[in-house]
C-alpha cells in the first residue's frame, strides 16, 4: 500500500551552509516491510553537507571520530563438529560456496569473516562424545591422539583449512597484506577419567561415576590432573598446527563454566578457574605456545562481571588472562559489560557464542519468527561492540534442516542451514536465513583494525518495561526489589491475582499441572485462583500479617515457590540462570522459599497493591542481606540503536538498526568534519550501513585526535609472581620501551587512518585488479606519488 511504500523511503534534505563543501554517502539496507523483504540492498547514495545544522531535529546520530574506544578484531562463527558434518554432506560446488558465503571479500560477495571458534574434544553439537585420550590414568598423555585424527574424519580440519585459505587469498588480491584467520579454541569437558567423581546421580554404583556429559559440584576438574589437563591443551594446540591450522590465536578455559546441562560440560568456581591459570595453564602455554592468549568465563554476561572479579582478584592469574569472554544467552547486560571493561581496561572483551533455539525457523513457515530471531542477534551484536567487545562470534557455521545434528537433541538455528536434497523446497541445497544478512551489516562494513568512535544518538530514548508490555505466557521471575509497577500485585475476592492495574493474572501453566508460573489473560478459571495464607514459620512480628504470608493455588494444592535454576525452566537457554516462580508441594512447617512478605515498607498496600517479596537472605559475594521481588519476564530490547567505527581506509561506518512497527526520522551529522543530512527516514524492522567517506582537508573541522587517545594493553604475558620468575632491571627497560613503541605505533595507525579521512578522497587510490578503488573501501594501498601527496612524511 502507499504508506508501506512511503515508510521504505529515506528522504534527505542536506543541511543549509554558507560553503559548498559535501560527501556523498552510500548505503545499504535490510528490511521487512510486511510482504516484501529487502535483503543487503543498496540505496540511492545521499549527501552531508556542510553547515552548523541550526535547523536539526532533537533526533539525530552524530558521530565525532575525536573519540575513541577499542579496537576490532573482527566477527565469524564455529567449526563444531556438526558445521563439518553438514558442510561434508554438501557437492564441491556446495562447499566452495559456503567458504565464499562467509569468508569472502564483501566486493566479491562474502561476509569477511576473519575470528572463529573450534570446540577442543567434542561439544554438544557433534555426532557423539569423544576426547584425544580416554587411557584412564595417562598423566603423562602417552595415549594423546597427536594426529586429531576424529576431527579430520569428521571434516572439521578440512573447513578450516578451506576458510584459512580463502581469508589470505582475500586478503592478497584486495591489498591487506598478511591478512589471516584467528582461531579461538574451547573445551567443552576433560576427558571423564580427568574429572571429580559425580555421586547419587543415575547409574552411580556407589563410589560416583566419571563422565564428560556431567560434572561435581562445585568443580569438575580432579586437581590431581590439573597439569595433565592444562598439558592437554599444548598438545592439542601443537596437533592442530601439525595438520597444517597456522590460524590459532587463543583458547578460552572452559565453555559455560557455570552449567552442567547434561552435554560435555566441568564446572569451575572462579577461584579455582584463576588458581589453574596461574599454577598450571598459563606457564605451560607461555612455554609452549606463548603466542596463544587466554580468555577467562566464557559464559552468560548476566554474571560476567561477577566473575571476572573473582578471576582478576589473583595478580598471578591477572598477568596470564588476555581477556574475558561471554555468551549472549543470559541477555544484555550492558551495565556488566561496561563495569568488566572497567575492572581492567587493557584486557579484552569478546563476544564468543550466540545462537537462536530452540530448533529452526523458516520464512515459509513463519515469517515474523524468522525476522525477529534475526533482529535479536542484531541488537545483541550492536550492544556488545557498543559496550567494548572486541569481536563476536556466532555458533555454528551451518546446521541441517532439523537444527543439528546434536547428540542430545539441543536442536538450534543457524545462519545457514544444509539442505543437500531440497526438503525446503527453496531451490538450493543452503538455506540463507535472515540473520546471515544481519550478520552482514556488521561484518562486510566493519573490518579487522576498525576503531569504535563517539555516537551521540537521540533518536529513542529507551523506556523501562511497562504495563503496556504484558503479553500471555511470560514467565514469572524474581528480580531485585525496584519499585517497578509490574512487582505490584492485588488479590481480589474471587482469588484473582493480578499484576496491579491489569487483566494478566498469575496462571498455573499446563492449565494447573505447572510447574511453571505465568501471567496471562485473566479468564477467571481455578489455575489462576489463589489464596492467601499464613507462614506457619515467621521472623518475629510477622504471624498472622500479610508481612509473612503462603501464596496457595487451590485447585493444585500447591505453594508459589521461589525457585534458582536453569533457563530451560522458563523457556531460556539451559546454560543460564534464573530465579524463578513455581508451583510446587506446600512444605510441612514452612521454608523460606515459600514465605513472602505482601506489603511495602510502610506495612500497607495488602490486598489492593502490593509486591511478592521474598525474606530477607544472604546475598553472597559480598552482596549482604537481598530482597527479591517477583514480577513477569520482559525480554525487552532497544527498539533503536546505532553504532559508529572509522575504518582502517579512513572512512566511517555506521550501523543504525531499527526494531519498532514505525518509520524513524533523524539527522546524521559528522560533528568533526561539521557536515550533516537532516530528514533521513528509516522503515520499521530494518537495519542500514552507512558509509562515510574520507573527507578532503579542507572540509575537515579540526585536527586529528592526538596519539594519546590510544593505548594497547600491556603484555599480559609478563612473569607472574609465583613460578615464572622475577625479570632484571635490564629486561623491565627493554618490556617497557618495546611496550612504549608499541604504543606510539598503534596511536599512529589509527590516526593516520582517521587523517587519512581528510587528506584522502578524490587523490588517494587503491588498485584492486587493474581498476581504482575508491578509499572508502576497508584497505588501502599507496603509491609512492600518492606518499608525495600525502603532505608530509608522518602522513605518509
């Protein structure tokens, strides 16, 4: 129709000045604009123009390249086991795609993918369980399979080597010299003879069992074979480089250390994590590959920040840890991004695994589903890298029709899905969801040495969760106590309980068999019915008032329940964590997680407004006395977000992604070179790359941001305090000097790009198979008479 039409329009209006001065901006868009779906199209081009924008709507994005945050190491996905089985079962032709399809040059079609992951020993996306040793007993790893030979039957050495291959290739014929791949390895689990007996589970015979689909708590790894793990580590490194993989960079200690779902899996304490890395770990990689970095957690960002505390508390493990890395599963978590970043500024962030479950969702199937599942990724992708990730990468590459194969049935999506005889019906052996085109917003616009950049957006401003957001079967969840009005309830005289001022009552799910407490549509029926009884076991001056109180549903005869346990409970990924509410069996004589307090601090509110609050218990961790309030689970996102980095050629990319069911309206304006477009109107459900050129000299504002802005992180490879050594006087100069020079060159490389997006358009040119490239584009090589040209010989 004509407004469906009118909101896929991007009206411009370049700003009023005095001067001439403009660049023309290029662009590309994903959207979905009911029926019709545009996938990684390019737009007219547009101009920014020069002016003071006095006439600028509040609305705007405006990006300043004077400030700057990290560096980029780049985006990619997994090559589990079931990637390889999948990409084996595809023709030559199939397989040459799918390499081309990621790891290609954006010019020649791909997603420039250059940071991936590889499972060490199997995951839970892989045919079965195995390891390189299962010789109980080998402390020595005698047995160590040096020849990988599992990985390389299941195909996974050989798509590796395939994408190593095409990423240098990439990188030869578009002028990035000594372009590669990097690999960041992670365990799932130890060998089970390595690992803490697990006692009173199923099958134990009395003394424990031993498995890598299982772990004791409150670790896994038997500390008598920590050397031995930590030696299995250089040995599979050392097997992987011998079958020819020259792509290794780093290895993170465990996968999810914080959950045993019933796949390979060793839990750690964080303690126990830094203890190893300190003791173990950390000298045997220095020693035998001291390249490789070290990325500690590896789990969901909802207590990301938490661990890296417990992991940086020790100045021994502190010096071997690289980095942190995290999952996407427990949400977004911004605010613990950013106090991460903060607890140690030179050590790395990077985003290390996102996927949508579960099993998949097809276009023809279900349409809004296919969209959204893309969208989520998006933001997720987009909040990361604008709260200091240094990259992020995807799960798997490629999965079957079905989401797998998956040896325990953890079914999901992928980018990509192998379709070898057509079941789909789309006409090709590889499905292309629509979060491969999401990806390439992110991947072809913002390469390898892109530097994050200042944005100022004003376009939304993000609202807290409200009432207006309730929706049918959002589970019921206890969060800390905020005063929002969805922890406000009220009990009628039917025994209807209700988020206060709504129709949404709490509902018994599986119509009363539960467990599991939802909100939902107020219908009046006996799963929703409660009442309101006394504790039988109360603090002091608690019985008989509301202040200690039983919540019971009749018809079940069962207790609202606080209950801490895994995501898969409400519907959320299994790694994660959650409090929740449930129905279950009232306990005789009262326990804790049954008894709450109805009222607010002033004792009123009971039975018209009140929260469901939880006693008051140790929090831990240094948190004190908490008080938990129940209230429904809103996964809600930003519905508008955008993100800015100068690329290595001098350019700007900006990424603007917009999740509401309106157009948006806003001004861009590059506030250093003071050009702007005004009116510039993006449809709903969309995402667009903007490019922004190098800028000639004198349309520039102001200088380029000094050296000092940048800093690269000290070598945190340096002795640690016990086992390694104390370094000369002589040797500290030479680590501090060489750290200093390291220094100034990264400052000088980035900002000669960004002088580079002043001195450089319509003059500086790249030669890409006999024909002129533009400067724009990621990678730029100059001539000597461009050198000449350049204006001074730093520029040069």
């Amino acid at each position: 129709n004509e407004s469906a039409r009118e909101s896929a329009l991007m009206l411009l209006v370049p700003i009023a000045s005095a001067s001439s001065a403009s660049v023309q901006v290029s662009w590309t868009q994903t959207a979905r604009l009911g029926e019709k779906v545009t996938l990684l199209e390019d737009q007219t081009p547009f101009v920014l123009s020069s002016g003071a924008c006095d006439g600028c709507p509040d609305r705007a994005i405006s990006v300043d390249s004077k400030q700057t945050f990290q560096t980029f190491e780049g985006f990619g996905g997994a090559f589990t086991q079931a990637s390889a089985v999948n990409w084996r079962k595809l023709n030559a032709t199939g397989q040459a795609e799918l390499i081309r399809a990621y790891f290609a040059d954006p010019a020649d079609g791909g997603l420039g993918y250059t940071l991936c992951r590889v499972p060490i020993n199997s995951c839970d996306f892989s045919p079965e369980s195995y390891t390189f040793d299962d010789v109980e007993g080998d402390v020595a790893l005698e047995h160590f399979d040096s020849t990988v030979q599992k990985d390389v039957d299941l195909g996974m050495i050989d798509m590796i080597l395939a994408a190593e291959a095409a990423v240098e290739a990439r990188g030869e014929s578009h002028g990035v010299r000594g372009l590669k791949l990097k690999l960041l390895a992670s365990p799932w689990s130890p060998p089970a003879w390595m690992k803490l007996p697990m006692k009173g589970v199923y099958g134990d015979p009395g003394e424990g069992i031993r498995t890598m689909t299982g772990s004791a708590k409150p670790f896994g790894l038997d500390p008598d074979y920590q050397a031995s793990w930590a030696n299995y580590f250089g040995k599979w490194l050392a097997a992987y480089k011998a079958r020819g993989v020259d792509s290794l960079w780093a290895v993170t200690v465990q996968n999810e250390p914080e959950a045993s779902p019933g796949w390979e899996s060793c839990l750690w304490t964080p303690e126990y994590m830094a203890k190893f890395v300190a003791e173990h770990l950390g000298p045997t990689l220095k020693a035998t590959h001291p390249e490789i970095k070290i990325f500690g957690f590896d789990h969901n960002k909802d207590h990301v920040l938490t661990y890296a505390r417990g992991l940086y508390a020790d100045p021994a493990a502190a010096h071997y840890f690289d980095g942190i890395g995290m999952h996407w599963y427990g949400g977004l978590n911004t605010d613990n991004l950013d106090g991460t970043h903060a607890l140690a500024p030179d050590k790395f962030l990077l985003a290390t695994e996102a996927c949508n479950c579960p099993g998949v969702i097809y276009e023809a199937e279900a349409a809004a589903e296919w969209w959204q599942r893309a969208e989520h990724l998006g933001m997720d992708i987009l909040q990361d890298l604008l709260h200091w990730s240094v990259g992020w990468i995807d799960w798997n590459l490629i999965l079957d029709t079905t989401g797998g194969p998956n040896h325990l049935g953890n079914r999901c999506d992928a980018n990509l899905i192998a379709d070898p005889h057509e079941k789909k019906k789309t006409g090709d052996s590889v499905v292309v969801q629509a979060s491969y085109h999401y990806l390439g917003h992110f991947s072809r616009y913002l390469p390898r040495g892109s530097v994050r950049i200042g944005v100022n957006d004003t376009v939304e401003q993000e609202k807290p969760p409200g009432k207006g957001d309730l929706k049918n079967s959002q589970p019921m969840v206890f969060t800390p106590c905020e005063g929002s009005p969805l922890q406000s309830f009220s009990l009628d005289s039917g025994g209807m309980l209700t988020v206060a001022g709504t129709h949404f009552c709490l509902d018994v799910s599986a119509y009363g068999k539960g467990p599991r407490v939802d909100v939902y549509s107020c219908a009046h029926s006996p799963n929703q019915k409660w009442e309101r009884r006394d504790a039988p076991s109360c603090p002091a001056g608690g019985q008989g008032t509301p202040a200690c109180s039983l919540l019971v549903s009749p018809s079940t005869d069962k207790c609202l329940t606080r209950v801490t346990t895994s995501g898969a409970a409400i519907g959320l990924d299994a790694g994660s964590k959650y409090t929740v509410a449930q129905a279950l069996p009232c306990i005789a004589g009262g326990d804790p997680s049954q008894t709450f307090s109805l009222k607010f601090g002033d004792a009123g509110g009971f039975p018209l407004s009140f929260p469901i609050r939880s006693l008051p218990t140790p929090g831990g961790s240094g948190e004190g006395e908490r008080e938990l309030c129940a209230g429904p689970y809103i996964a809600r996102e930003p519905e508008f977000a955008s993100l800015a980095f100068a690329t290595p050629g001098g350019g700007v990319s900006v990424v603007a992604m917009n999740r509401g069911d309106k157009p948006l309206t806003f001004s861009l304006i590059d506030v250093e070179a003071g050009l702007g477009a005004e009116r510039l109107t993006v449809p709903p459900h969309s995402i667009s790359s903007l490019v922004l050129p190098p800028l000639d000299e004198e349309t520039s504002a102001g200088p380029a941001p000094s050296p000092g802005l940048m800093a690269v992180p000290p070598d945190s490879r340096a002795a640690a305090s016990e086992g390694v050594g104390e370094e000369a006087p002589g040797e500290t100069a030479i680590r501090g000097a060489l750290a200093t020079a390291a220094a100034a060159l990264a400052a000088f490389a980035v900002s000669a790009a960004l002088r580079r997006r002043r001195h450089g358009r319509g003059g500086l040119q790249a030669v890409q198979q006999g024909e002129d490239r533009p400067m724009d584009r990621p990678y730029v090589i100059w001539s000597q008479e461009e050198r000449a040209a350049a204006g001074s010989p730093r520029d040069a």
